[in-house]
C-alpha cells in the first residue's frame, strides 16, 4: 500500500540553502502581513509564514520539522490568534456595553493616545486583527501539512479550519 | 442600546472563542472541553430565551457591525423567525452534547476526543450565525463554518464513513459555490449584500435576467446542501456511516438551518410576489415537494438498515416543509405548518436518530431484522422510539399530527387537494415502515417464516445496503445504557408529546403571529 | 448584426471566459472517477468563479469604446491618482473574493486529507476500485 520508507537523501545545497531562507521568509511573511501600513493582510501574510515551515518539514523531514513546530505549540498559535482577532472585537463590545452604540473599531481612542503614536485610527485594531489572523492561518496550514505528509496508519483526517 | 440587543453577536462570537479555548484547554485536562462546551451552551440558551423575549415585546434586533451602517456595513438582525430557530438549534445542541458525552467514548478513539468536541462547537457557532446575520455573504462565510466542521465530523468515524465523508466534501462545496455564485449575480444587478436593501432594490429589476439566474443558483445551491430531492443523493451514505452523535445532530438542526437560509430568501428577500407572478414557480416547488414526500418514503420501505432508513425518512420530511412553503403564497398556514415541521421533525428524528445509535451501543446491532425482542431489552429506549415515530406518522396529539394538520388546512385554503392526497399516502407509507420497527422490537416473531420472503423480495445487496448480521455487528459495549444517554432520549421523546398538545392549543398564536408579520405575510391566523 | 455581437459577446468577454473555465470545472468534477481529479476539478471551478466576480468591479471609462475595453486603477487609495482624476475598480468584489479564497483553501484542505485516509484505508483512490474493495470487505466481514 504506502512504499517502503527509503532514507533521506540529505543534500547539502538544500539545507544549506533551505536554513538560510527560512528565516527570510518568515520575515517577508511578516512584511506582506503588516508592513507598509499592512498591504497584503492576515491570511496573505500568514500562507507565506506556514510556507516557510512547510519548506522546512519537506526538506529536513517530519521529525525535525516537529522539533520547530511542536503540536502543543501549534495549538497555542491557533487559538492566540483567534483570540487576538476575536478579542478586538470584544473589547469593543465591552467598551460599548456601558454607552449607547456600539463603538466604530477602529476609532479605539484610550488606547492608541496612550500607546503615543500619532492619531491615525485604524492603527492598533487593524493589526491586532490582521497579525491575529496570519497566526492562526499559519499553525492551520502547518498542522494540516503535518497531519497530510505524515505516513502513519490510523491518522485522524480533517485537521484545522 | 440595550444590553439585549448584543446578546445575539455575544452568543456568535463567544461560540467562536469557545471553540479554540476549548482546544487548549484538551492540554489540560481531557474531560475539560466537554464541560466548558456544555456549561457555555446552557448560557447561550439562557440568553436566547432574553432575545426571544425582546424580540416578540419590542420588534427586530438590528445590529451594525463595527457601527457600519448598513448597506455598507455586515447588520445582523433578529426577528421572530431567527430566535425562534436559535432557541431550537442551542436546545437540541445541548441535548446531543450530553448524549454525546459516553456515546463518543463507545465510538471514537479517545485521542481524538478532544478536537471532536472542538469541532462540534465550531459546527454550533457557524449554525447559530446562520441563524443570526442579515448579510447574503456573511451568511455564506457561516454556511462555509458549518458544512466544514461537518465534512470533518463525518470522516471521524473512520472505515466505511469516508468515502460518503467526500461524496458529502464535493458536492457540499459545490453547492455553497453555486450560492455564493448567486449571491453574486444578484450583487451585480442591484449593487449591495444587505437583505433589508436587497428587498428594496430587486422589485426594480425583477424582470433582469441576472437576478433571476442568481435566484435560480441559489436554490439549487441551498437545495444541495438541504438534501431536498432529487438533490439529496449524498445523505443516506452520511447519515448511515457518521457517528451518532454528529447524524443526530445534523438531521435535527444542521439542515434546518440550511433550510432556513431558503426560507429568507424566499420571504425576505425575494418577496413571495416574484415567486407567484414572475416566475410562476410556487406550484412547481409544491409538486417537487410532493415528488420528495412520496420518493423518500417509498425508498425507506426498502431499508433493512436502521439509519439509512431514519435518512431517506428524513429526506421526505424535508419535502413536508417545502410543501408548506410552496403553499403559502396562497394560504398563511401553509407557511405556519413549515414552521412547526422545523421543530417538530427536530424533536422526533433527533429522537430517533439518538435511539438509532443507543441501540448500536448496547445492542450492537444496525439490522432491522435482529430487533427481536428489543422492547424487553431496552424498554426506555424502544419506547421513546415508538413514541418518536408516532410524531413521525402523525398519530393525533403528538408533534408531527400537528404540522400535518397545518399543512392540510393550508391545501385545503389554498383550493389545492391533490396534496391532501399526497399527505395521508405519506401519512399511510410512514406508518409501514416504522411499524415494521415497532413490530419486531415489541411483537417478536419466530424468525424462521418471515426470512425467505424478505430475502426474496430484497433487491441485490449492493454495497449500499446494510452489513450483514455477523460479525461486523459485533461491537457492543453490552452495559446498560448509562443515564447521560438515556435522558436526552426521554427528554426529546415526551417533548414530541407536549409539543403536540402545545400546537394545538392557541400559546403559540403570539409567536406564529409574529413570524408571519415579519416574513412579510400580510395575513394572521 | 455587428451590434449584437458587440453587445453580447465582446463587451462582456470577462463573464464568457470565466463561465467557460467554470464550466470544465464543474464538468471535471462531476466526470471524472479519481478523487483528486475531482478536487482538482472543484478548485478550478472556484478559482473561476473567483475571476468572474473580481471581474465584476471593472467600472473605468472606457478606452476603446467599440472594443469594451475599460481603464481603472486598482483599488488603492493614491492621491495622486485621486488628484488626476483616476477611477478606482469597485474593491468590494476583491474582499469578497479573498474571503472565497480562504474558504476554498480550506475545502481543499479537508478534502485532501479525507483522500490521504481513504488512500491509506483503500490503497486506490479511483471511485469504482473503491466500490468494490467496500463489497469484498463487506463480504469477508472486516469493515
């Protein structure tokens, strides 16, 4: 049924080559999620950053792949994630409860006047929101990689959202 | 604002960050994602009760996102319609979770415990924001929500569930591509994704050919995923092959909700005038729901499988609630009758389905013909069972009489008497079936007369017919029912008779009154 | 004559190509025996339908007027194209889309690893092979 499991050829371009864009990019990933005033956006930004650690589990293998990622972890940036994004719009819900409206999220006051960065509204929600969803994104995509690449018997299916 | 008025994106959202709690919290402890689920869903129906209560004293709920005004903004609103549904979908949430609880321990494996429960919720939060929004793509990311956490959950169970698991994926997916197709063309004619606005723009452009295909696109796409004949040809492997927990679930709620989102769109969003004049289609949808009534009937008389016969039953039930909605441009009751089906065919095919996988817990056994002498075996379960499928026939002063009864006022109102017809042939050929069920469970039978004749008149067994009794039937935890399981069982089984008093009495009058008013139904009852 | 053509196809040419790739989508899904030809064939009908709506947001003037060939700039906001008088391309369809984007990745995803575990189970992932290992595992009891 699966082939026999042949040792990995280890090439030296490759992982050389492979360890030092890895953290290349991660921070393009970055870059595309928030930089220049955010141009590409949460799930853009968090594809490229799983692409990174997909790189990685393909060329070194599942093993080492898990010493990067381990499933604990990957559980904590999925869940940190929702709540980052998640919890944006609670605070404003929270913050509206007790007024008549419910408040305009971007135009969250207290907090970017005592962060001190100059009045521009969409400033520390946007991110918040946006870096929430590229965590998030990133662990679904890595633990699916797992889940799929991983030659076991008896593997459960349908991995993250 | 009042603090009501927040309480139907709290329950959306907080299902939302329950869910990934719930994932971390597995790291802690196994037991605790089961207990946090339960004790937030009792919350959120707490809440639902407020709502409905606002909503029946003050009027809709309309909440804009982010403070967006709509056309711009994502609104949700809450009417009669949507928290009469939430109530219903948060009960029967709560009750498959308790029974869920020592079900999921006979049938999955433990390690997967964990993001079973997780995805369960997940499945709740995407069905309770269906229920709630009031934007066409909103709804569409909710609909995505709920039929992926589905896919996944069918596919737990492993073995013979998988190849139904992505017969369901693909045609699921084509299905919620050809709504948001839909969607798409209406977008294109009138320019905003706002049902209260859509309502206002599409009289002008009714006669435009985008907005009709748009409409055409996503009833078939709603259609698919409703399990609606003849649309309906993933559902009897799923229902058959999933976990009991995730079929009953999904047969109460999961396709009520899909058909709710045809309900809005046939009343609120594309009013019943365009459905009568423009198209003339309101009697066709009348005969397909005949078609779906007598189809899925006739096909649950050949079953020998227990489940895939619950399924193509509830194929059928689906078409008593077309049939209720395609009459109603002509009579208000046909419309009150879709309505009550809603919950009635929750109560009893969530009933029937739980009986279904008690059954194969204790028993082991999927094959209507090994129930002999079940009723002894397994009183309470048998017994809610029967009084199940009396909803289900439509025995008098139960559930499902009083949705028939609706649906036969609303032919006869409507001067249409071929479905009369049509509901007691369905009436008759329910009773056939169930009452071979009944018939072994309670009257058992020396089994030597009645087997050549069966496996006579059986068609060849293709793979899609039973397991044959032996060893495959095997598996069976052979201890007595443990309370957790039996209780929702009960509790369902006695709401189909209270209910069925319920309806026929005049407390429900305020709230059908309401629905009927903000479905835009100039008629009271 | 040439009126006709103009107005019915060559305006709308966008709408034409997208419809026609998801047309071999929807066929390449509903035909094909293999799973994975068939998630192929679901992810080419998304990604079409994806072309047609952003299509949908083509609302600049018009260049070539006998062509039906529009000028836009994307939509982002620059002022100095805002100053010269510019007409943005309606973004609504583009976020919408993204969305669609998402949830199609995540379709595939979940489809795919159902065909990892049929595969595993099967050892064959064509649909009639499929059907039978099922009735020689139903007959010899091991499912």
């Amino acid at each position: 049924m699966t082939p026999e499991r042949r040792e990995n050829k280890r090439d030296v371009i490759i992982e050389v080559t492979t360890n030092l864009m890895f953290p290349l990019i991660l921070l393009f990933g970055l870059y595309v999620m928030i930089g220049t005033g955010g141009t590409g956006g949460g799930f853009q930004g968090g594809t490229i950053l799983a692409a990174g650690f997909i790189l990685y589990i393909t060329v070194f293998g599942h093993e080492k792949g898990r010493e990067k990622m381990p499933e604990s972890i990957n559980a904590l940036f999925k869940s940190l994630g929702l709540f980052l994004y998640n919890g944006a719009g609670w605070i404003c819900i929270l913050f509206s409860m007790a007024t008549a409206q419910w408040l305009n999220m971007p135009a969250f006051w207290p907090v970017s006047d005592f962060v001190g960065v100059p009045v521009s509204r969409s400033f520390l929600v946007g991110y918040m929101i946006s870096v929430g969803i590229g965590l998030t994104v990133m662990a679904s995509f890595v633990s699916q990689y797992f889940d799929l690449a991983w030659k076991e018997e008896d593997e459960m299916g349908g991995g993250g959202e | 604002m009042l603090l009501v008025e927040h309480f139907p994106v709290i329950i959306v959202g907080l299902s939302m960050f329950l869910a990934y709690t719930m994932l971390l919290a597995g790291y802690i402890n196994r037991r605790l994602p089961f207990f946090m689920s339960l004790a937030m869903n009792f919350f959120f129906l707490f809440l639902s009760i407020f709502v409905l209560n606002h909503v029946l004293t003050e009027g809709p709920i309309r909440y804009w996102q982010g403070g967006w005004r709509p056309p711009w903004g994502i609104e949700y609103v809450v009417d009669a319609m949507n928290a009469y549904l939430l109530i219903i979908v948060i009960s029967i949430v709560i009750l498959g979770l308790i029974y869920s609880k020592r079900n999921v321990e006979f049938e999955i494996e433990e390690r997967k415990h964990v993001t079973f429960y997780t995805l369960i919720q997940l499945m709740a939060a995407g069905l309770y924001g269906i229920t709630v929004t009031g934007d066409l793509f909103n709804m569409f990311i909710w609909l995505e929500i709920a039929s992926l956490t589905a896919y996944a959950l069918i596919a737990v169970a492993g073995g013979r569930a998988l190849r139904p698991a992505y017969n369901y994926v693909i045609m699921g997916s084509i299905g919620a591509c050809l709504y948001i197709f839909g969607v798409c063309w209406l977008y294109s004619a009138t320019g905003t994704l706002n049902f209260a606005d859509m309502r206002l723009l599409l009289p002008l452009v009714y006669d435009n050919k985008a907005v009709q295909m748009g409409f055409a696109m996503i009833v078939v796409g709603v259609m698919i995923k409703a399990y609606i004949f003849p649309l309906h040809l993933w559902q009897p492997d799923v229902y058959t092959y999933a976990p009991s927990t995730v079929s009953s679930m999904m047969a109460s709620v999961h396709v009520k909700v899909m058909f709710y989102i045809l309900l809005r769109l046939f009343y609120s969003v594309f009013t019943l005038d365009f459905i009568r004049h423009y198209i003339g289609l309101d009697l066709v949808i009348c005969w397909v729901a005949a078609a779906a009534i007598l189809a899925g009937s006739i096909w649950a008389i050949k079953q020998r499988n227990l489940r895939r016969m619950l399924a193509y039953s509830s194929v059928s039930q689906m078409g008593y609630i077309l049939l209720g909605v395609g009459l109603s441009p002509l009579s208000p009751w046909g419309l009150v009758g879709a309505v009550a089906h809603i919950l009635n065919h929750a109560v009893g095919k969530g009933c029937l389905f739980m009986c279904a996988g008690a059954i194969r817990q204790q028993e082991g056994l999927r094959d209507i013909r090994d129930f002999e002498g079940l009723g002894k075996k397994m009183p309470h379960v048998c017994a809610a069972f029967t009084i199940a499928a009396f909803s289900m026939i439509g025995i008098p002063f139960t559930a499902g009489f009083a949705s028939k009864v609706f649906l036969i006022i609303a032919s006869l109102d409507a001067s249409q008497y071929p479905f009369v017809a049509v509901l007691l042939i369905s009436g008759l050929l329910n009773l056939v079936y169930f009452w071979r069920v009944i018939d072994r469970m309670y009257f058992a039978r020396h089994r030597g007369a009645d087997d050549p004749a069966e496996a006579a008149s059986d068609a060849p067994a293709t793979v899609q017919e039973a397991a044959p009794s032996g060893p495959s039937n095997s598996a069976k935890s052979g201890r007595p029912l443990p309370l957790s399981m039996i209780a929702p069982i009960l509790a369902l089984a006695s709401l189909c008779i209270i209910l069925g008093v319920i309806w026929l009495t005049d407390i429900p009058s305020p709230l059908i009154n309401h629905i009927l008013s903000n479905l835009r139904m100039e008629a009271t009852i | 004559m040439m009126e006709w053509i103009v107005q019915h196809f060559l305006e709308k040419y966008n709408f034409w190509i997208a419809m026609f790739i998801i047309i071999i989508g929807l066929t390449a899904t509903i035909v094909k025996k293999n799973f994975l030809k068939k998630l192929i064939g679901l992810s080419i009908f998304q990604t079409a339908f994806f072309l047609w709506v952003v299509s949908l947001g083509d609302v600049g003037r018009d260049i070539l007027t006998s062509w039906g060939l529009k000028t836009q700039t994307p939509p982002i906001l620059w002022m100095q194209a805002a100053e010269k008088g510019y007409i943005y391309a309606n973004p609504l369809p583009h976020v919408l889309m993204l969305t669609g984007i998402v949830v199609s990745a995540a379709t595939t995803a979940v489809a795919l690893a159902i065909v990892i575990r049929i595969y595993q189970k099967y050892g064959t992932i064509e649909e009639d092979e499929i059907i039978e290992k099922e009735m020689e595992f139903e007959r010899r009891g091991v499912l």
